[in-house]
C-alpha cells in the first residue's frame, strides 16, 4: 500500500494518541483530593527552614512530653471557662482581677519556706483559720496536729483533723490529739473547755483580734513568739506590712478621683451556722470602709455580727451584698440568697449586686490581707462604675 494512502488513516488516529499522551501526563500531576490533603499536611510537617543558622534540636526532642508545667497550664486553661461561668453568675461584674490576685497570692503562700528548725515533740492545734494561715505562712504548717472548722488555707490544712466550730469545742477532742501547745483566738471556747485543756498541762495561746491594718503584724508577731520563730516572724510582718502600704496608696489614690462611696452590707451565711448581718466594729466594716466603700450595717445602726433579719437587710438598704464564698456556696450558690429573708426586697438584690470573695481571704486578716483589700477595693470602684 502506498504511503499517500496510509495518511488518510493514520491522521486519526495519531490525533486520538497525542489527546491520550496529554491526558495521561494531566492526571499524573493533579492528585485526587484526599492525596492532596495528605500532601499538605506532609508539606507542613516538613521540618521548616531554620530562621538563622542556629543548630536545631532534633525532632524528637521538639516533640518531647509536656513538661509537668505545661500539664498544669493546660489544665487550667481547659479548667478557665468553667471558673468564668461560676465567676459570671456569682459576680455579674466579672471580676478576673479577684481571681488573678488570689491565685497569685496563693502561689506565693503554698511557696512556702523550708521547714524551721522545731522541737522534735511539737505538736499544736490551731483554733481559728487566720492563725492557721499565719503558722503555714512561717513554714510551720508540718507541726499543727487538729485544727477548727475555719481553717480551711491552705487546702493542705484541710487534710488535718477538724475539730469542729472553735466556739463549740470539747476538751476530749482537743485532748485526743495529744498537743503540747495550742493556738486560738479569742473566741475559741468555751471557756471552761480551754480551762480543763491547761489543766492537762497544755499551753495555750490566745491571739488577740483586730480589725485594723496592724492585725496581720500583731498576729505574725505572736505567734512567731509562741514557735521560737521570732525572726521568720519579722522578716514576714515586713513583707506583708509593705504590701499593705502599697494598696492603701492606691485605694487612696482612686477614691482622691471619686466622692462615691457605695453602701455595701456584709451577709454571714453558711450552712449550719447562724445567718448574720455586719456592722460597726466588725472586720467586715474594717474592710469595706477601707476598700473605699460605705459599711450599710454600720450605717443603719447594726454593731458587731447580729442576727440577719428581714427588717435588718431592708433598713440597710445597701448599694451592693458582700458574701463569702464557701458559706454562700454551702447555701447552693448565689440564686440561693433570694431565699435569705429580707434579701430580695434588696434594691442590690434586685441589680444582682453582690459581692463574692473567698471565706478567710476576705475577713482573716492574716497574710493576705493586703490583696484581699485590693481586690475588694477593686470590686467595689466598680460599682462607681456601673
Ligand atoms: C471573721 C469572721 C468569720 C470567718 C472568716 C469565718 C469563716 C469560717 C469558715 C472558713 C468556716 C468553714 C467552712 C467550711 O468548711 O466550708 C466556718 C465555719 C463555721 N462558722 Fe464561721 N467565720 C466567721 C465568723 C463566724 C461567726 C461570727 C459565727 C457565728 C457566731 C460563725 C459560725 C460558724 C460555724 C457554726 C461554722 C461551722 C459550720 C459547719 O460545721 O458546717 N463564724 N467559718
């Protein structure tokens, strides 16, 4: 067959090879999509360029386990939303502030101090929860044997022995415990129960109350004393005693910008324990003058811690509520207050103002006085605010 005769047939069909040829070449370049995202994903697990010429650790190394650390910061960063959500409905206001300043604080204090030099046979009960705070913050905290219901910080001190409300306490209990040396405030009782306490030849030491400035000094100072840790004692009543200073040049300083003075009345409430409004004299009126507020108990005439009662809250007629957390909590939260009579004619009821600050933090007077008076102050400039 002549070639001039093939062309006519060959014209097709080298046409039909060169569209094949094509074809094939395209599909070999274009994966199909799930390769194309395994392509990426390898793309970006390539080692990328290093920045300088530095040497790079080897890969395993830059994958290494989390460090105990970075297990504990993602904890609490899973652990935030849930601390946000119970923050908003205790506090509309949303005070992180609070939050960040007690967890600061707490470091600090569980940072504690190498263990003092002490008699071998120590062994003290602590009968209230600033003086439980006060005796940890030394370095001390391995000695204490029982301690009362309110001593609650730091978390460890929960793990020891309760002995129960410290104004309801039984020789026997204290006794079984066999201290050499016990630590209480004034309000620790009754009194007859202490008596037969020193008549076991038990020391005991009262600590005195006060609702000042000079309180965490007083008691550092005194119990410093009672341990044989004089010096620790000093170094930490400076530190604290700075701490305070500061804050109240700062509370000084806002409250220079602003006349407002919000009305704010503390509310004693907790579970098995008398419900009580706080007046004059009381440490909760120390704080809440102090923090820039006004003490509505005082205001309306209420001395000292006295019965919580309709017509108390209402005569108080305060701005703001001011609770302490695990007593409200052991009520079932905050909405549980709308059952505290008298509470809900509250115009501060009514605008959800109340306050939530942490049992001892707020009313112990001890180490943290300093940040729980910040935070306090804080809480209630915001009321200004609003
Ligand atoms: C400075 C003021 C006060 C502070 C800081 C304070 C703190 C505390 C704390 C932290 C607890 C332990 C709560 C718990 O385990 O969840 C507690 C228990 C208790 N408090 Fe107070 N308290 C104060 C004043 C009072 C007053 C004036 C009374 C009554 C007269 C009182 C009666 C009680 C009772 C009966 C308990 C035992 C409750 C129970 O066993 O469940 N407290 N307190």
């Amino acid at each position: 067959m002549p070639i001039s005769a093939l062309r006519p047939a060959l014209a097709p069909t080298l046409i039909l090879l060169i569209i094949l040829l094509t074809a094939c070449s395209a599909s070999s370049n274009t994966p199909p999509p799930r390769q194309q995202q395994a392509d990426q994903q390898a793309a970006q697990q390539q080692p990328q360029p290093a920045p300088t010429e530095q040497p790079q650790p080897p890969a395993r190394q830059q994958q290494a386990a989390p460090t105990r650390q970075q297990e504990q910061q993602q904890a609490q960063q899973s652990a935030a939303p849930a601390q946000a959500e119970q923050q908003q409905i205790a506090q509309p206001s949303a005070p992180q502030t609070q939050q960040q300043t007690q967890q600061q604080v707490r470091q600090q204090t569980t940072q504690q101090q190498p263990q003092p030099d002490l008699p071998a046979d120590l062994r003290v009960v602590v009968l209230f929860g600033d003086l439980t705070e006060v005796v940890y913050a030394l370095g001390a905290g391995h000695v204490i044997v029982g301690r009362d219901a309110s001593s609650i910080y730091p978390p460890e001190a929960e793990l020891l022995p309760n002995l129960g409300f410290n104004q309801e306490l039984s020789a026997e209990g204290v006794l079984s415990l066999e201290p050499t040396l016990v630590i209480g405030s004034p309000t620790a009782g009754p009194p007859e129960v202490l008596e037969q306490i020193r008549g076991a030849g038990v020391e005991v030491v009262i600590v005195e109350d006060l609702y000042t400035f000079d309180a965490p000094a007083l008691k550092i100072r005194a119990i410093g004393t009672a341990l044989g840790l004089e010096q620790r004692a000093e170094t930490l009543i400076a530190d604290v005693e700075a701490r305070i200073d500061a804050v109240l040049r700062d509370v000084a300083a806002r409250y220079a910008e602003t006349q407002q003075r919000p009305s704010v009345l503390f509310l004693y409430v907790r579970r098995n324990a008398p419900q009580l409004v706080a007046g004059e004299d009381s440490p909760a009126a120390a704080m809440i003058e102090a923090a820039g507020g006004a003490d509505a108990g005082t205001r309306s005439g209420i001395y000292g811690f006295a019965p919580l009662t309709p017509e108390a809250v209402v005569a108080a007629d305060p701005d703001a509520l001011l609770v302490m957390r695990r007593g409200v909590e052991s009520l079932g939260g905050v909405e549980s207050l709308r059952d505290v009579p008298g509470i809900a004619q509250t115009r501060a009821w009514r605008d959800r103002r109340v306050i939530v600050m942490d049992d001892l933090y707020l009313l112990g007077f001890g180490p943290r006085l300093p940040e729980a008076l910040a935070d306090l102050a804080a809480e209630i400039h915001r009321l200004t605010e609003e």
